[in-house]
C-alpha cells in the first residue's frame, strides 16, 4: 500500500520540528520505494552570494527519506537517520528544488536510501546524498 502525497503531507506535519516545517516542503509524488518533495525557494533559506544553503538542502534530503521509508512500509512508524553523506555539485539560485528520495535497501531494522536534489528544470543534480535509517 502506498501512501498519497496527501498522506504524506499528514507525516510532514503532524511528526517533524517546527523548523523543518518552516521549510514549506510538500510532497508531489510517492510510489512504492520513493518520495519527491518539494523544497520552495525562499530568500530566508539563501546563503551569502544568494545561492541555496547546504543545511536547508540536506533537512531536506533527510526529511524525504523519511516519507520515502514511510511510503515504503505502508506508513509512518519511528525512526533514526544513522548516516546521511551529501555531495553538493552546483548551486540553486531563485528555483524550487525536487528532492528525490529512493530505497535501495529495506530490512527489519536497517534501510539505505538514496537521495538526488535537482534545481526545478535543470537536468543535472545540484546536490546526491545516501542515508542510512534504523528502523523501530
């Protein structure tokens, strides 16, 4: 059973910080072993010289691994991020980014995912990450 981005939507709000709600993800698909999420762009979140900052793109990498996961296993249950590597390869300036989210591994306890973020309507990455989740 998948969930619907409505759903997700739910997790998004009823089970992270206010902070990372202040973020404004959404989610705008999931499917079996994936999630994308949205991240708007925002001046608040730009770092000097104007480009996306590396903190809001990495929340946001580790959120959508949680809604992926979630997605995943049918629901929302608790969880830990072990692990999150991130390679940033390009700047986002004044564009949404699409966090793209993917199982790669699904066990009892342990899941390995990975992530790719891509500025809206660029086709190269502007950043990938893999996490590692222990899972309740």
């Amino acid at each position: 059973m998948t969930l619907t981005s409505a759903e997700a939507d739910k997790i998004l709000a009823e089970n992270f910080a206010p902070w990372v709600q202040a973020l404004g993800l959404t989610t705008t698909e999931t499917g079996e072993r994936h999630a994308v999420l949205r991240l708007p762009w925002s001046d608040q979140l730009a770092r000097e010289g104007g480009g996306l900052s590396g903190q809001a793109m990495m929340a946001a990498a580790d959120t959508a691994c949680v809604v992926a996961l979630s997605a995943a296993r049918g629901g929302f249950a608790p969880m830990t991020t072990v692990q999150q590597s991130t390679s940033f390869q390009r700047a986002v300036t004044g564009q949404d980014v699409l966090v793209l989210a993917r199982v790669t591994k699904l066990g009892r306890r342990i899941a390995f995912l990975d992530v790719t973020l891509t500025a809206e309507g660029a086709e190269e990455p502007a950043a990938q990450a893999t996490s590692v989740y222990a899972l309740g």
